[in-house]
C-alpha cells in the first residue's frame, strides 16, 4: 500500500468518525481528516 493511499483512508476515518455523535476536546475530527486528504492529495507533488 502506498503512503498516499493510506493517507486517504486515515482521512476517510477521520471524517466518518467526525460524522458520529462522539465528544473530542480542543481537536476537530473533520479538520483533521480535511488535512489528511488534502495532504494525500498533494504527497505526489511534495514528494516529487
């Protein structure tokens, strides 16, 4: 599995788990995962 896959299914989780009822303190699930797809969107460029 490639690194840019697996930061889209970390993100995936992120934003399902930030769908459901669930209490975090001070972090936002669904930022998070936002940050991780955005980030596994552009790991072909950083990596160059």
């Amino acid at each position: 599995m490639s690194v840019q896959a697996f930061l889209y299914i970390v993100a995936v989780i992120l934003l399902v788990l930030a769908a459901l009822p669930l209490r975090t303190r001070g972090v936002s699930l669904a930022l998070l995962g936002a940050a991780f797809a955005l980030l596994a969107y552009a790991w072909p460029v950083i990596t160059g």
